[in-house]
C-alpha cells in the first residue's frame, strides 16, 4: 500500500480573472520512506498541489472538484463538500495535518509567528500531536532542534523568530514540523528564499532527517538541482499536470519530454561555462487559460499538428528495467514497479514507442 | 527596551510643560477684564485694583507666568474665581467620576470592537459581517451626544412604551434621590443604573471605530504565512484565529488606543453635559462658561496630561507585546557563532 | 458636477465639459450619463420655476452667505480642477483607480449622498418656502403651528418657535458643509505644506515641526476648541480658524512620513540632479504622489469636523440663533424630548447621515487606492 495516493486531482481556483486550474488532473504516488521530488516553473502548480494534500486551499475560490482522490495510508481523505466539491473531511484532516503529513513552507521570514519564541511554537507542536507537555516538552523540543542542527538549542528554544538568521528559522520550521513524528514530510520550496550556501545545507539536513527517520519526502522545487542531490524519484510538472516522471537519474540523463529536456539545458552548468543559456522560449500560460491541446506545445520546438490537436495522455514508456535501484525493505511488487516507473505524456514519446524523437 | 520607555517618558515632560505654557496663554490673552465679571457695579475701582494687586494680576505677563509656573508645578493650581475653592479640591472631586466614566467606556468597547472585529473578519463576505459593518458605520458616524439623547429618548422618556417592557434608565446624575437611605447594595443598583446610559454613549460609538480597525488588522493577519503555517500543523480553528491571528492583529490596535484617547476625553465632555455627570468634563464647560480661569486652566491642562499619559501608555504596551521592538535586532537574542558553522 | 475633465483630450470648451451628462453618455455609460443630465435637467426646472424666490433672498446673516458662498466655491473650484491635464501615465492610473473606485458600491452610494445634501443645501431656498429663522409664535394665526407634529405641510414637524424642522435641516446643511470644507481644506492644505517642508527639509525644521505636531496633538481638540471659542467671541470665523488650527496635525504628520519614504527614492536624486529648486522639487514632484493618502484623511476628517460642529453648536458655542445649526437644532430639542421628539432627532439623522457618507466615500478611497494597504486607522 502506498503511503501517499493522488489520482486525477483537480485543485482550482476562483479569481477575478476565471477560474485557475492550477492543479488540473495530477497523478502521483508517494512509497514509504520515499523521496520524490515535483520540479516545475511557478504557475506549474506545485504549490497548489502541495496545498492541497493538507486540505489548506486559498479561501475563498480554492475548491477541489469531484472526481479527485487523495488516499493516505490507503484511506480516502476527500469527502463531500458543499456544492459537489471534495474537500478533507474532519476526521481526515487530523490525521493528517502535522501528524501523517507535515508541511514546511517556502518562505522562513514569515512563515513563523513573530509573536511567540520558537519553543513555544514546537511545543504547541508537540502538545497538539504527542500530548507532551511541561518539562517533556522542552526536553523533546530541546532534542528536535537538535536533531535539525542547531547548536545551543536552549538559547534558540527562546528566541523570537526575528532575532534568527533565514536559516535557522527553516531548521525550525523544521524541528516544528518533525514533532508529530509524521510519516510524510511536505516540503515547499524550502530553500529558494534562503543563501545558495546554506541551501546546500538544509537539503542534506533534509535528506539525512528522512533517511534516519524512514519518512517519505515530497520536495517541491523549480531547482533540478535540488531534487537531483535529494530525491530518488522525480515528477515534472507543467499546465497544472503531470509531463514526466520516472527515477531521477534517469530522467535528468535521458529526459523524455521536451519540457524536461528544456528544463535541464536551461540550466547553467560547470561544463557549459562559456555556451549561451538556452531558455525555453515563451512564457508560462495563464492557468485560466491552458493552451488547447497538448499544453506545454506553444513553448515547443517539437511541436506538430497532432500536439495541436489534442492533449496526449500520461504513459508508461517503457518496462520498469529490473535492473533498477534495488527494491526498498517492506516494499511490494506494486510499490517497487511504481518506484521505477518511467512515464511521460508527450505525442512524440507515444508515437515512437519509448523513444523520444531527436 | 528600558531605554525606549525611558526615552519616550522623558519626552513626555516638556511636551506637558509645553502644552501648559499655551494654554495660559491663550486664556491671558482673552480679551475682556476676568475681574470685571465677577465684581459687581458696586464695587469701587480701589478695591477691584486691590483685588487685582492680591491676585497679582497687575504684574507683567511674563512675571505672571513664571509664577503661575511655579505654583503650578507644585501642584498649587490657584483658587476658582466663582466658587470659593482651592481648584485643586474641585478638580481632585471631579476626576474620579470622569475616570469611572471613560474607564468603563474604553473596557468596554474594546472588548466589544475586538470581539466583533474578529467575528466580522472571521466570517468575510458573510450576511454577518456586512450587517456588522454596517452597524459599526452608523455608530462610528454618530455625534455621541446626539446618541445620548436619543438613548434618553428611548430609555428614560418613553421607557414604558419599550414593548411593554419598563426598562427605565435614568437620564442624569450619578446618584438618584434618597440614594443615601438605600441599603449596600440599593446603592449599588442605583449607581450602575445611572451609569449605563452614559456609557453606553460613549462606548457604542467608540466600539464602532475599533470594530472596523481591528477587522481590517485581523484580514490582513489572517493572510500572513505564519497562519496558514499554524494550520498547516493541525491546530484546531478556534486557536489558531485567537492565539496565532489576534494576537498579532492586535499590535497596532494598542495605538489605536493612544489616537483614540483623546476623543475619549472630548466625548466625555458632551456626555458629562447631557447628563449632568458631575465630571471633569462638566467642570471645565461651566468654568469656561463662567470664564473661570483658574479653573479652565487647570481642567485643560489635566485633560492634556491624560492624552500625553495615554499616549506614553500605549507606546509603552506597545513596545512591550511586540517582542520585535521589546529585544531589537540584536539583544538578548542568539547570534550565529563562526564555530557552529551554521546559519 | 463639472465635466468629466482631466485628460486634457478634446476642446476645452466642448458642451461636454458644461453639461454633466453628455460625457458619459457618448461613452455608452447609460446609467451615468442619464443620471446626469436628468440632474441638469431637473435643477434648471427648478431654478425657472422658483426664480422667485431665487431673486428675492433676504439677508440672513454673515454666518449665511459665507456658508453659501462656500458651496458655490467648491462647485467653481471642481470645475476649475476638471480642466488640469494630467501626464500621460498619470492619466492612466488615475483611470484605473476611478474604476476600482466606481466598483464600489457603497462608496458610489455615499458620493451620491453628498451630492444629495449639497444640492440640498445649495438650492435650500429653491427647495422650501418657509423661512428657517426665528419666527416669533405669537403672530395672529400661527399659534397652532408650535410644536406642530411631522405631517403634510411640514414633513418633520416645527419646533418650539413654529419654524419648520426640514427647512431648519436645508439651511443647516450649509452651515455644515460649509464648515467642513473650509476647515478641512485649511487644515490639509497647512498641513501638507509643513509636513512637505518637515519631511523634505529634516534637520531642526524637521525636529521643530515635529514638537509643534506632538503638542497640537496632545490637546483633546474639543476642549481646545470650545476654550478657544468660548474666551474669544463664537463667530464663524474664529470656528473654522479653530478647527482648522485643530486638525493641520494630522495631515501634517501622514505627510511627513510619505516624503520622507519618496526622499529616498530615485526620482528624487534625478530631480536634484538636475538642478531642480527645492521647493520645485517639493511642490511639482513630490506633494502629487503624497496627496493619495492626504485625500483620504481629508474626505474622513471632513465627517469628524461635521460631529465636532455639531458637538460646539450643541454646548452654544456654534453659530449663534437664528442661524440654524444642526448641533444646536439638537439641543433645542433636548428640552422638549417628551413633547416633540422630532426636534431632536431629525437634525441627528441628517448628521449621521452626511457622516456615513463621508466615511462611506473616504473608505472607498483608501480601498481604491490600494486594496491592500491597511489605511490610515481611525485618526481624523
């Protein structure tokens, strides 16, 4: 059974401007103790997706519509909501928030409330989630912090998240979302704000803190590069749905779709120091308005009247290779083919069988 | 944090001084002849000016001021032209009323402005919160005194006709006839019964102008990160609005308090007038009626002093709830060491 | 009122620009358009079919035509305004703010309530027949009309001299609005000019403009007010000084704070580089970005002078009788609450009223201005 279950969510959103269907029929499985990691632009609607696992759409205008399935340990959290739409029911939602699934949030300056020291945040953490209180509390705060890497927790347990430094306060965002000891670890761009050195560092914090615990890690990132050191699988994300996804060597060394391949080239690195970058040309679309057919095709180099015309489905390109990554302790036959499965949705990658068009 | 209160209450003391010394001023500068008012025609101009010599009105202005200043300072506030009392008397008799007065207005209609403030940003867009909006405008745009009167109207006048029901308030004083004869707790009914219509004056057009700031303040802490962060955790609703939003939504409402203070002090005025509250307010309008002086300047000067104390008050709560102004950038809090290595 | 001007497309004198209405209407805004003319329509019959009366106005005082002439100087000054050319981008977002504005509902709704009372109070004379000053009851015939009850003939009751209450209210318009305008303006436009220099200048001006501001705003402004009213002798004049006098700090304070912030900004050091004098610098380039904020305190400060006017005529430091005065319509009728309650209470609606439309209208502003911003509170 797979930890964590999205089949054909679709999170959208009232605005002035129409209805924004960020999140437009996503697919994605999450194992125990897996690390998968969602790359895309923003207005890919990573971040609505991520939202939504934890029911905390924008209000007013964010409704998820029927037809979504959100599964947890094998449980469906979506219920009826008003005027047809699903949303987490009660019972759901405290499973879930904090508990089975932790979120740490993008921006660390206001992510935290300025008004209460951080051990008052992770011990409201810990009281809500373990019932410890008092002296345990602080003990275990104390052990949290920690864990997460900071020396002098004591000192830090009281400080006012103003007197830390944008790393610190993500160790504590960190540490307060590790007190329920959840299962699923949701992290929203949780470097981008932060200083390129220290964005090395929380991601091995990240890594190592799964790693020990055995939780699962949904990174959500625009930055290859993060999910590449990090995450064992990898999903890219464009027009509110699922382009590729598949393990993450494979996918960054033999990128199928040419969101993808766009993606990586579009990415300085050491070997390319004095070519040109190669962005993809256009501009994301407007989520009130996806392009008619295949979405990513206006921006698409490979683009053909096929592309145009209709929208291609999300495949299975090839056989999961039995000689990929060795199959996890646990884990069943579905969840090892889930972890090494390759998938795109690109007019090309289906007509050719499994192998892209050069 | 001890040297922003510091700083703030040092400031304060010129600013009283300061507001005194205009005062005199403007009241010495009144065209007119202050004695001429209160000596009858009978009265020879040897003895006015003998008067006026005890008085030491015939000295320069300047001369008067210093010692006024002096006398001033020690808290000798000179004697009431037109009752025969040390000003200090009357205006230490007066104050107690008063502050009974606002003290109550201002408790109450914070908690009821917050209260439905919260409730109005909690329930966006709602029928609730439109209706509450609506009423918190009518109120704020209402001239207190004119809500004194038409509570009297419905209270006091026609209070039998209140669907039958006889809620009688009474309409002036702060004590009824024969309130000595009254047992403990007979004088305890007659006073809060005498209290409420004032009050009420007072604290429902107040409440109006706290409820709308204190609803924009929450929407907008209701939007930061660190809510949806609380959320994100698990926390029940109800804590999350309270502990995590109000707290924070109520910061610059402290301020709130500080500009409103004045307006509080005006309003008594009216309101001590329209019901014959035996107040500050009461005193300085038949003073400045009966062009007391002594007394016009002494009253306006305690009424300055409130404001000026009140505004110190609430920069100082202020400076103490928001810890980002109670520890700074740097003090007292962890800083990153090189030896840790991490940031 | 004026036309639609501003942007300084199209003949200066066009019919357009005289009839409100026309505007509008050649853009398809119907209801607009329509609404406008019909307004021009309507007071032009008026003003034939009462010509009358419009000729014959009786002297009533010093207090009146100053209120009057008042009105008629904010309809000239509109006008005047309406013929400003703005520059291009400013044209453009002042467009959009005017459309975020007219989104509004409530604040359009208390925009057409200040028109209402001021037409009201401009055409007071065209609009009753009955004379809103003292009018002795012992007149042959007149006796019954004392404390008359809201009826027909008079449509919210007389007072204790047989005057007619809506008439009362009419006339009192003027002295309200009147007051608030003039005051207002005073106090933003002395206010704004210290809070520019202060702002701009910093150093001792700064320091001392800023000393001033603390100890005005020590004072609560009613008790200033009504010492100052009281000592001197109550005449219009000295009301409007007084109250303006009270209220320049405020503005004075917001201004202060928004040049500084522009100070730092490029604009400025370009300004300055090019050799600009300072009060050039100040007047031309900086006050216009200021003024959005300035307008909304203003708009809100314009209802807290009406309350505080009310307030002084209510104690008897108003405009004195036979000037009518909504305050001191109110304590009038405070004497006679278990006989004639209308006396009070009208003149008390028609306040709160033009004050909620006042706050309707500021609100709407500062909404329209940034739907973001938190505003500027409670404070006048």
């Amino acid at each position: 059974m797979s930890l964590l279950e999205i089949r054909s969510l679709r999170s959208w959103v009232n605005t002035p401007d129409g209805v924004a269907r960020a999140v437009d029929g996503v697919d994605l499985t999450v194992e125990s103790g897996e690390t998968v990691g969602v790359v895309g632009e923003s207005g890919s609607g990573k971040t609505l997706l991520a939202l939504s696992i934890v029911g905390l759409l924008p209000e007013p205008g964010g409704h998820i519509l029927p037809g979504s399935s959100l599964r947890f340990r094998g449980e469906e959290l979506l219920g009826d909501g008003e005027k047809g739409m699903r949303q987490i029911r009660g019972k759901g939602m405290r499973q879930i928030r904090g508990k089975g699934v932790a979120m740490v949030f993008q921006e660390p300056m206001t992510s935290l409330n300025p008004v209460l020291t951080a051990g008052a945040q992770i011990r409201e953490a810990l009281s809500l989630h373990r019932g410890m209180k008092g002296k345990v509390a602080q003990e275990q705060a104390t052990r949290l912090l920690k864990e997460v890497g900071l020396p002098d927790p004591e000192i830090h347990l009281e400080a006012y998240p103003h007197q830390l430094s944008g790393g610190m306060r993500q160790r504590v965002m960190l540490a307060m979302a590790l007190a329920g000891d959840p299962e699923l670890l949701v992290a929203d761009e949780p470097t981008t704000a932060l200083d390129p050195t220290i964005q090395a560092q929380i991601l091995a914090l990240l890594e190592g803190v799964c790693r020990r615990r055995g939780m699962s890690l949904l990174l959500i990132s625009h930055d290859l590069g993060a999910v590449a050191g990090v995450c064992r699988r990898v999903v890219v994300l464009y027009g509110g749905r699922v382009m590729e996804e598949g393990p993450t060597r494979e996918v960054l060394t033999r990128p199928l779709h040419p969101y993808t391949r766009g993606l990586l080239r579009s990415r300085p690195s050491m070997e390319s120091r004095d070519a040109l970058l190669e962005p993809i040309p256009g501009d994301v679309p407007e989520a009130t308005a996806w392009p008619r057919g295949c979405r990513f095709h206006p921006r698409c180099a490979h683009a053909w009247d096929q592309c145009r015309k209709g929208e291609p489905e999300l495949r299975d390109v090839e056989a999961p290779r039995e000689e990929g990554p060795p199959a996890e302790p646990g884990e069943g036959e579905v969840g090892a083919r889930e972890r090494r499965a390759r998938r795109a949705r690109c007019w090309l990658v289906a007509e050719e069988g499994g192998h892209g068009r050069e | 944090m001890l040297s922003y209160a510091l700083r703030r209450i040092l400031y304060a003391i010129p600013l009283v001084l300061g507001v005194a010394t205009i005062l005199f001023f403007v009241l010495n500068l009144a065209p007119g002849d202050p004695l001429a008012l209160y000596m009858g025609p009978g009265v020879s101009p040897e003895a006015m000016e003998r008067i006026r010599q005890n008085l030491g009105l015939d000295q320069s202005l300047p001369v008067r001021y210093g010692r006024w200043l002096l006398a001033f300072l020690q808290g000798d506030f000179g004697y009431s032209l037109t009752r025969n009392q040390p000003v200090r008397d009357l205006i230490l008799g007066a104050l107690p009323p008063t502050l009974l007065l606002t003290g109550g207005a201002v408790a109450l209609a914070f908690l009821m402005g917050i209260a439905l403030g919260v409730v109005q940003a909690v329930r966006q867009y709602s029928a609730l919160d439109s209706l509450l909006s609506a009423l918190a405008l009518f109120f704020y745009s209402m001239p207190s005194f004119w809500l004194a009167i038409m509570l009297i109207l419905i209270f006091s006048v026609n209070a039998r006709n209140l669907w039958g029901w006889p809620v009688h308030f009474p309409p002036s004083g702060m004590t009824s006839a024969g309130h000595d004869l009254m047992g403990f707790w007979g004088q305890l009914k007659d006073r809060a019964a005498h209290l409420v219509l004032p009050t009420l004056s007072l604290t429902l057009v107040l409440a109006g102008g706290i409820a709308r700031y204190v609803r924009t303040s929450m929407l907008e802490v209701i939007r930061q990160d660190y809510v949806r962060t609380a959320r994100a955790k698990g926390l029940p609703e109800h804590r999350v609005i309270l502990t995590h939003a109000l707290r924070n939504a109520l910061i610059p409402v402290i301020t709130l308090f500080g500009i409103y203070f004045p307006f509080l002090l005006s309003g008594a005025v009216f309101i001590e007038h329209v019901f014959s509250w035996p107040g500050m307010g009461k005193l300085l309008v038949d003073a400045i009626l009966q062009r007391d002086y002594p007394v016009v300047l002494a009253g306006s000067f305690l009424f300055a002093v409130m404001v000026v104390v009140g505004n110190l008050l609430a920069d100082l709560l202020y400076g103490w709830v928001d810890p980002r102004i109670r520890y700074g950038r740097h003090p007292g809090g962890p800083r990153p060491t090189a030896r840790s290595g991490t940031a | 009122m004026a036309g639609y001007g501003g942007d300084g497309v199209g003949k200066r004198w066009s019919p357009g620009r005289l009839v409100p209405g026309l505007r509008p209407l050649r853009r398809g805004r119907w209801l607009e358009g329509g609404g406008g003319l019909l307004l021009w329509g309507l007071l032009l019959a008026l003003a034939v079919a009462r010509h009358d009366r419009l000729l014959a106005l009786p002297s009533r005082g010093l207090d009146h035509w100053l209120a009057a002439l008042t009105l008629v100087g904010v309809l000239v000054g509109l006008w005047v305004w309406s013929f400003r050319e703005g520059r291009r981008e400013e044209g453009e977002r002042r467009g959009r703010f005017w459309r975020r504005f007219r989104r509004n509902r409530l604040a359009v709704a208390g925009v057409g309530l200040i028109v209402l009372f001021y037409l009201a109070a401009l055409l007071a004379p065209l609009l009753t027949p009955f004379d809103p000053t003292y009018q002795p009851a012992f007149q042959a015939g007149e006796m019954e009309l004392r404390l008359a009850e809201p009826s027909g003939a008079h449509l919210m009751g007389t007072d204790q001299f047989s005057r007619d209450i809506l008439s009362r209210i009419l006339y009192g318009a003027r002295i309200s609005l009147s007051i608030g305008f003039l005051a207002v303006g005073i106090s933003v436009t002395l206010g704004t000019i210290l809070g520019a220099v202060a702002g701009y200048l910093g150093g001792i001006v700064d320091d001392l403009v800023m000393r001033l501001v603390d100890m005005f705003m020590a004072f609560p402004r009613v008790v200033l007010v009504i010492a100052v009213v009281a000592v001197f002798q109550p005449s219009i004049f000295l009301i409007i000084g007084v109250l303006a006098l009270t209220q320049w700090p405020f503005t004075a304070r917001i201004v202060r704070g928004e040049i500084l912030s522009l100070r730092e900004r490029e604009f400025t050091e370009a300004a300055r580089a090019l050799g600009f004098s300072r009060s050039r610098i100040i007047f031309r380039h900086l006050l216009p970005n200021v003024m959005a904020p300035v307008i909304v305190v203003a708009t809100l400060g314009i209802g807290h002078t009406i309350v505080l006017e009310a307030g002084l005529s209510f104690l008897g430091f108003g405009v004195q009788p036979p000037t009518p005065s909504w305050g001191s319509m109110v304590a009038d009728g405070r004497d006679y609450l278990l006989d004639a309650w209308w006396i009070a209470t009208f003149p008390g609606l028609a306040i709160v009223t033009v004050v909620l439309a006042f706050n309707l209208v500021g609100d709407g502003l500062r909404d329209a201005l940034d739907p973001r911003q938190r505003g500027q509170g409670g404070a006048p």
